[in-house]
C-alpha cells in the first residue's frame, strides 16, 4: 500500500510499499528449550517434578512430531527407568498416530505420572547439542515420505520402537538405538523433512535388530540358568 509523509519543503512525498518484517519461524530446539523454561515456573518446581501431562499440554498444537523427540531425547543417555516410562507413553501416541489423531492424548493415570526435573532438565541439556545439528540439515524436501500415508507408517515403527523400550529396558544400550530413531523421526514430521523421515525408518530398523538382539540374548541367558 503506498503512503505518503508531509514534508517541510512542500507537498507530501511519496513513498513505496512499507517492508514487511517477518521472523523465522523457531527451530525444534528452541520450542523445546522455551517449554522446559516455562515449565520451571509451575507448581511443578516446588516438588521438583513434572509430568507427562503437564509436557503434551504445553506442546498444544505442535501434536506428535514434537512428542516423538520429547520422549525420544531421555532414551539417549543412561537413565534407569526411564525407558519403561517413555516406552509406555509412546505406545499410546504410536497407536494415535495410525488411527490419524491430530493432537496427542493420555489417560490420566499415565499424564499424572511424575518425571524427576533435574534428571529430564539433564538429559536435555546433553541431548540438546546432538538436536541442533540434526536440525542444520532439515528443510521441508520430499513431501510424499512426510504425508498422512508416511505418517501411519511411522506410526507403526515407533510402535515397534516402544515395545523394545518397554520389553527391553536396558538404558543406553538398548535404549539409545530407539531413542535416536525417534527423534529423527520427530523432527522429520515437525520441519516436514521426508529425507529424515526415511533416515528414521533406517535408523528403527537397525534399533529393531539391536533390540530384538540384546532381548534374545538376555532370554537364552535367562532359560540357561532357570
């Protein structure tokens, strides 16, 4: 729209379109580093914890990209407990995530479960650095491997990913496989990357294998002794 501004030396003067400032939009890392500041002003500070429910709640709209890393990050460091927690969580999200749900839920009994904040705060400072060099390399590029059909394939494969967490919580060793693959495919459908999405099928399978190998082991050893 042209504007006009009056001078000292005579008529208005004229002018061309005003710019337009937009911002860029933030980056995976930076909407999880604000969601970990803002939770440290609840309630939940005062009994240094916070729950799953209070976590989805704050990610609104960001839905299960956004979740995938949330609970895929805890995975990637040595925290016993931890992966049954997270395997549970992400075995109900997987499940929405096929049937087509756009926005994350849980019951209450699972959004009331507590999370230690120093141990999550933790293993978000550590896993932090690792987010944001994946996120160096996404952009939105092969829109087929990110639409609703790739979307319930992933679902299935973090399905699989979950139950090995449940099944075979052994931290970090066992662990971390998954929790890599689902943060790459988190961030896959929250920057609408198909190259990472495809990365993330490659990454489960290969976590799928170490899983299923380590479960396998940990049984034969088992029925040898009993």
């Amino acid at each position: 729209m042209e504007t006009c501004r009056a001078t000292p030396y005579g008529p208005a003067e004229f002018r061309g379109p005003e710019p337009i400032v937009t911002s860029a939009p933030e980056k995976t890392s930076q909407i999880i580093s604000s969601l970990m500041s803002a939770q440290a002003s609840t309630h939940s500070e005062i009994l240094s914890t916070i729950t799953i429910g209070d976590l989805l709640a704050a990610l609104r709209n960001r839905a299960f990209g956004l979740s995938l890393i949330l609970f895929g990050l805890p995975n990637l460091l040595p925290i016993p407990g931890l992966p049954i927690i997270t395997g549970l969580v992400l075995v109900l999200l997987a499940l929405q995530i096929v049937v087509g749900r756009d926005v994350p839920w849980l019951p209450d009994r699972i959004a009331r479960t507590a999370l230690p904040r120093e141990k999550l705060t933790a293993v978000m400072n550590r896993t932090m650095p690792l987010l944001t060099k994946l996120e160096t390399l996404t952009r939105p590029r092969l829109g087929l491997a990110a639409g609703p059909t790739a979307r319930r394939a992933v679902g299935v494969a973090v399905l699989v990913l979950a139950v090995l967490l449940v099944l075979v919580p052994i931290p970090w060793i066992g662990s971390m496989p998954q929790g890599l693959a689902l943060c790459v495919f988190g961030l896959g459908l929250t920057e609408r990357d198909g190259v990472l999405v495809v990365c993330g099928f490659i990454l489960a399978a290969i976590a799928t294998a170490i899983g299923a190998g380590i479960g396998y082991t940990v049984f034969a050893g088992a029925q040898a002794i009993f």
